[in-house]
C-alpha cells in the first residue's frame, strides 16, 4: 500500500490545545489527522497505524507517545541528546544553521539558565517554519532510551530561599520539563497534592525530563525533603489530567500540582522531613496566590475513583498546619 505524507502548519495556541484534547481522548494527533481527511474525503485513507497518547498518570503507570514517522521534521519538534562540549548556542547553529536562534531550543525545554544544560540531558529541538532539522536531529519513531545525566541530580539553577514575608521561599532546585503550555486565564487558586508511585527523586526527575512522557508537575518533594521543580508557576503542568473540583473543570489550567516521592501503597510513609518541606512549600504558595485551605487538595479528591494518591497522606494536618502559618 503506498503512503502520503503531509504538513501540517498551525499556530502554537491551536497546537497544545489539539495535544491536550488527544491525550484527554486517547488518540495521537496523527490519528487525529487521519479521522479528519476520512471524514472529508468521504472514504477511507490509511497511514501507519500508532498506539494512542498516554492519559496523565504517575511516573510507572503512563506509557511513552511516539512520535509518528509519518511527519515531517519541518512541523514535528525533535529530540536532541547534549554531548560533552556542547552549548544551546551549538546546538542551535547545527540544527537551524544560526546560534542566535538558541532561544528556541531553551524555551521549548523551559530552560532558565540557557548556560547550564548537562551531557545526556534530552532536549526537545521546535521545529523552525520554513526549515527542516539536521545535523544529528531525528524525529522519534519509538519510545526514547533515557540516558541518565552522569553524577548527580541534574539541577538547572538552585533558587535559595527568600526571607521575605512571614511564610518564606523555601529553597527549590529548578529543573526544567519540556511538558507544560500557558494557562489559558493565568489563574492560580489551588494546590493539587500527587504521590509519585515511583520510589526516588531521581527517577521522577528523569520522566517529567522526557517530552514523551506528556506528563509533569511543578514540583517534587524527596522523602529528604529536598523540593524540585519542573514547571514554572506561571506556566500549566500536566499534572492532574480529567478532573473536577467544586464545579470546576481541568485543574491543570488553575492550580498547582506538587508531587511527594512515594509508592502511593498505602503503606510507604511519608517521612517528616518531607511532610515539613510539604507546609513549607504550601504555605508559601498559598501566600503568595491567595490560595484558600479548602482549595488545598487531594489528586484523589479532584479525580475521584480514577486516582488515589497520595494514599495514606494526612491532608488535614497539611490544610491545618499550613492554615495556622497564613
């Protein structure tokens, strides 16, 4: 059978809202494409079948979206592995033929510090209009390897607590995902809390990095407490997927999803160092956005019968002891 492939051009906005309406309903955007010109050409049209987008979920559940081989490199954005000596800047140069378009590749990986990228760090490369990426940038036709950064966690810029206000900036280290869009009304008035079904920090970390994932949060705390965060506040993670909360739809678009390292059994605890770290954070937030106690959250509570976690966490001494600091 023989195959056509096609391009596709839209605007950013349209783009991650088809995305986020394919991952809601299972489907690729490439089977998207291909129910519509069904539809329009009046019969059917084949192209390489692919396994649906993976639904939001904790890290061990959520299985990787490849992405379709049938898209050209011109409107698909690409993944890119850091090698020893290379800066954005270089990497720009390879792929777009111009360094100075380096900032494409920092904001589509929600880099802050464009200096500090690490060898192994996976990199999303935007495709560019007009142009086709080269230079050792494919397009993904299966799910990713993970090539872990070397040494230690890979921490894009530690942010130092603020002494400011009564309920201070904790210290966060900043490692930036690729897996966020904009709020669609910039609102913040809710905190959702997750478990990470997933044993270390280190292994959230190195999911929320994959583009594949289609899954993130703003922050993850570390049974050490220790706080990363993945996702501007600013900007929309894809934390909470389907849910609901006082007659409000999609969370993700109006809160602020914090994940907690555990196994979500029921019987992993959650250390005190990391339950401190939880009301320091917290109360910070709630501070700073206004952010009410009973919009303090369970993902459990948002998606009921869908979700549990985080399981055995006590949200009421959370909501008490961070309504106490506020």
């Amino acid at each position: 059978m023989t195959y056509r492939t096609i391009g596709l051009e839209i605007d950013d906005v349209v783009y991650q809202r088809a995305v986020s309406k394919a991952v809601t309903d299972g489907k690729t955007i490439n089977q998207i494409l291909v129910d519509l010109l069904k539809d329009y050409a009046g019969k059917a049209v084949s192209m390489p079948s692919a396994p649906p987008a993976p639904v939001t979920a904790p890290p061990t559940s959520a299985s990787p979206a490849p992405v379709s081989p049938s898209q050209p490199a011109s409107t698909t954005p690409s993944i890119y592995t850091v090698k020893s000596g290379d800066t954005l800047g270089a990497i720009a140069k390879r792929v777009y033929g111009s360094a100075h378009k380096y900032f494409l590749i920092q904001k589509a990986n929600n880099i802050k510090d464009p200096r500090l990228i690490w060898v192994g760090q996976r990199l999303v490369i935007p495709p560019l209009e007009g142009a086709v990426a080269t230079g050792g940038v494919t397009s993904t036709p299966h799910p990713a390897v993970v090539t872990s950064p070397a040494a230690s966690v890979p921490v894009a810029v530690t942010v130092p607590s603020s002494t400011d206000g009564k309920n201070p900036r904790p210290t966060v280290e900043f490692v930036g995902s690729p897996n966020f869009n904009r709020r669609p009304h910039a609102e913040i008035s809710a905190i959702v809390m997750h478990a990470t079904a997933n044993g270390t920090l280190q292994g959230v970390i190195n999911w929320f990095n994959r583009s594949d994932a289609q899954v993130s949060a703003h922050y993850t705390i570390g049974k050490d407490g220790t706080i990363v965060q993945h996702v501007r506040n600013e900007h929309r993670a894809w934390h909470a997927g389907k849910s609901e909360w006082q007659g409000r739809p999609d969370l993700n678009s109006w809160s602020i999803g914090i994940e907690m390292v555990n196994w979500n059994n029921g019987q992993d605890p959650f250390p005190e160092a990391q339950h401190q770290a939880a009301v320091n954070l917290v109360a910070y937030l709630s501070g700073k956005y206004h952010i009410k106690p009973e919009l303090i959250v369970a993902h459990y509570d948002v998606s009921p019968g869908r979700k549990t976690d985080p399981r055995g966490y006590d949200m009421d001494r959370l909501r008490r002891e961070v309504t106490a600091r506020i």
